[in-house]
C-alpha cells in the first residue's frame, strides 16, 4: 500500500509540473507551435484511447466482468466528461479586456480546469490501486494529453486580461488540486469496488476526451501529407500503451 501511495503521489505532481509549460512556448511562433501541438493531440488521442481499451478496461472486465455495471461504470465517464466540458463552456463575456478586468471566460477556465484536474487525481490513483503498470500507463496518457491543454489553458489566461506571472501561478495551482484527488482516492481505496469505478470513470473520461475534443481537430487538417503524419502520431500512442504491457 505504501508504494501506491508513494507512486500515485509522484505521479500526480509530476503531472501539475506539466502546467508549467506554457511558459517554455511563448517564444516558438504561432505557425511553428501549431505544427507541435497537432502532432501532441494526435499522439495523446492515441495515448487515451490506447490506455482505455489496452489497460483499463481490460481490467474493469477482469475484476467486474462484462456485463452492466461495467459497462455504466465506462458510461458514467463519458458523462461526467460531457458535464465538465460543458461547465467550461457556459460563460461567455464581450467585455473589452482592461487591467482592471478579467474575462469571465477566463475564471470559468479554471474552474473547468480544477474539476478537470481533481478527477484526474482520483483516476491516476485509482489506476495504482489496479496495478502498478495500469498506473503508470494512466500517468503517461494523462501527461500527454494535458501538455497541449496545459498551453491551452495558458494562452486563455492570458487572452482572458491575466499577466504572464499570475496565468502561470494560477495554472499551476489548479493542477495541484490533481493532488488532492489523489489523496481521496487513496483513502476511499478501502471502499469495496471503489477502484473498479474510478477504473471505468478513467477510461470512459479518456474516451470521450479523444473521441469529442482530439479527434475532431485532427480532422481539421485535409492535406494528405500532414494527415499521414498525424496517423504516424496517433499509431504511436496506441503502441507506447501496447509497449506498457511489457510491464506486467
């Protein structure tokens, strides 16, 4: 137990780490930056969707069986993702941005940021709970994926009247409240199947996350050369999550 203590908690500073690094892109040019970050969503759609059908919920079917609360456990993700993204997206605001005033877009962001986040704790740890591979395996898709929302989220900061230093200090203290997720769920863990429905939380999260918010970008992009590039991108995630495996 104290070593999925141990690697749930390294696990999930590691990822409020990746907040950070938007600071490392304000210098790259936006033409340059879009090429960066459309390779990272099209590996991380590969990452989530790799890690849900490769690790989680072979493992929900393993503990639970295939049957209908496997299958509400995967669903009930979905929703859950579907709520939170719609929370990010229900205030909008007009207002000139001034020194004085901050867009409510921006206060929204990181509302949607700090639910977003706090889920991810309890599906980091309730992954180590699972095993220690699985956890990993979950740490790296998540890590992938919030690289390119993390510089996302930066820039909306910025755009919604926040200064550079306090975009980057808010930004880092939502992904914190990763921490604090990962902490109740190490403690419910002594729940009677509490890690098979944050399990299934994980992994319809991760689904939807690919399917709603990173795949439909990548069909953005029509020029077969690029698309054939992001496929590479997208078949690389899926076989890191094949690779981890190995660590079984």
């Amino acid at each position: 137990m104290n070593a999925i203590w141990f690697y749930s908690i390294v696990s999930v500073i590691a990822v409020s780490l990746v907040s950070l690094i938007g600071i490392l892109f304000l210098g790259i040019k936006v033409e340059r930056l879009k090429k960066i970050l459309i390779l990272l969503l099209a590996f991380s759609a590969g990452a989530l969707l790799g890690d849900a059908f490769i690790h989680l919920i072979p493992e929900i079917v393993k503990e639970a069986g295939f049957g209908l609360s496997a299958a509400l456990y995967v669903l009930s993700g979905i929703l859950i993702f579907f709520i939170l993204e719609k929370v990010i997206h229900w205030q909008h605001c007009h207002m000139p941005i001034t020194k004085t005033h901050v867009h409510s877009f921006a206060k929204m962001n990181l509302i949607g940021d700090s639910l977003h986040n706090f889920i991810d704790g309890l599906i980091i740890s309730a992954s180590y709970m699972v095993n220690i591979p699985t956890g990993i395996a979950t740490t790296i898709a998540v890590i992938v994926h919030e690289i390119p929302q993390e510089i996302g989220d930066f820039g909306v900061l910025l755009h919604g009247g926040y200064s550079k230093g306090k975009a980057l200090l808010l930004n880092f203290a939502t992904a914190l409240i990763a921490v604090l997720g990962a902490i109740i769920a190490l403690m419910l863990g002594n729940i009677c199947g509490i890690e098979v429905a944050l399990t299934g939380i994980a992994a319809g999260g991760f689904i939807y996350i690919a399917g709603s918010d990173l795949i439909p970008e990548l069909h953005k992009e029509t020029e077969i050369s690029k698309s054939l590039v992001q496929l590479a991108a997208f078949i690389l995630g899926i076989l890191v999550m094949v690779a981890l495996i190995l660590l079984d």
